[in-house]
C-alpha cells in the first residue's frame, strides 16, 4: 500500500458547488483544467486561486527544486513518513502524519491559525486524471495525484495533483488543489452547511504549498540518497 500525498491538503473543507448543465463539472471539469499542464510549460495560470464554472476551488502554484528529481518528489509523497520527518516538511504547520489502514489514507494534522485541522489522503493513479501517453512529449518526469478531505466527514471532498518536469537545476512541481468535488455526493448534505472555503484559508493553503517545497528541497536528496541508495 502506497502513503497518501495529502500533507499539504490542509482544508479540503465541504463548499456547495451549483453545476451547470451545459458545461463540464466535477472530474471532468478537473481533468480539463489539469490537460492544459501538458500542453505547455507555461500557462496564463500558474499560481492563485480561482472559482471554477462548477463552483469548485481552484489553488495552483508553482515550485522550483533545486537538485531534487521528480522520481525523488515522487517517493517522497508515496512515503509513508514519520513525525519527525513530517515536522521537516514544514516546522511550524506539521504536527502529525499516521497510516490509516481503514481508510488506506495517510492522515496529516496541521496548526492553522492556533487551531488543528485532521485531513485525509488516498494516493490514486495518473491515469485517472491525465493521459498518460502524451507524458513523454510533454517531458513529465512524475505526477501524483491524490483524493482527499477533513478526516471527520465521509467520503472525499477534493483533488492535489503535484506534475513534475526535471530540469537542469533540479525539477519543477506545478501544484493544483481542487476544493468541492464530493465522492459520494452525499458527503455534501452532511458537512456543507459547518464549513466553506475561505479566501483567507486558500491564501494559506497557496503560501503553505510554497513553503513546503522550500523545507522539502533542503532534505530530500540527502534522505532519498540514504533510504534509496540511489
């Protein structure tokens, strides 16, 4: 079993999305915004956070790690990780990361705000975001793709993708959070009405993601090198 890579996925909070008829929602709508990362290297959206035509929240960033590799950023998502090194990944926000076999989901607690929020993430494979033949041409060199939500609410409530590229430096991490696209969809009625997404919180949620990938670039080649040998 593979470690969930939710650690950053800190508010997948419940929002009500209204979905049109006449235009893509939910996957759909997700797996067409996240089909434009292969089209080029840079898009008009890079970093921010939307709304989508569905209602859904839309958090991008953009890392630059400096001598890590996608195969690293990769085995480190799927790892599953002890406090301390979930604490290395961000100092001050991490508190926790444990194994939930129930759920087949890492679960991850953050300090938000002086308050501690429990998320959930399952790792789910590429291929159901993204096709995966136009990787090699789009020069993709890993993407992990994770479900995830608040561990007191059932079901999942969003989507983290991390889509890396190797440079000559190191690789670039394109990020994308999707917030409010729920499975099952009764997850909805129960925990919509407690909790929305914020701008506030998706302002931290898009410094968090920045942050995190500065603490990671620092340790990850030494502790990839000792557990892999590679």
């Amino acid at each position: 079993m593979r470690g969930g890579g939710l650690g950053a996925l800190s508010l997948l909070a419940p929002l009500g999305c209204q979905r049109g008829a006449q235009s893509l929602s939910g996957i759909a709508l997700v797996r067409a915004e996240l089909a434009t990362l292969l089209d080029s290297q840079r898009t008009s959206f890079e970093a921010g956070y939307r709304t989508l035509d569905d209602g859904m929240k839309l958090v991008a960033s953009i890392h630059h790690l400096s001598n890590v590799s996608g195969a690293m950023v990769e085995w480190w998502h799927r790892r599953r990780k002890s406090d301390e090194e979930f604490r290395q990944w961000h100092p001050t926000a991490h508190l926790h990361w444990e194994w939930n076999e129930q759920l087949n989901a890492g679960v991850s607690h953050h300090l938000i705000d002086g308050e501690v929020e429990k998320t959930k993430g399952q790792a789910r494979e590429p291929r159901e975001y993204f096709d995966v033949s136009r990787f090699p041409d789009a020069e993709i060199s890993a993407a992990i793709c994770s479900r995830g939500g608040p561990l007191d609410t059932d079901g999942w409530s969003g989507h983290i993708i991390h889509l890396c590229r190797d440079t000559d430096y190191g690789c670039e991490v394109r990020t994308r959070v999707f917030l409010g696209d729920f499975d099952p969809p009764s997850a909805l009625e129960s925990a919509a009405l407690s909790r929305f997404v914020t701008d506030e919180r998706l302002a931290w949620l898009l410094r968090h993601q920045s942050e995190e990938h500065v603490y990671l670039a620092r340790f990850l080649p030494d502790l990839y090198a000792r557990e892999t040998g590679a």
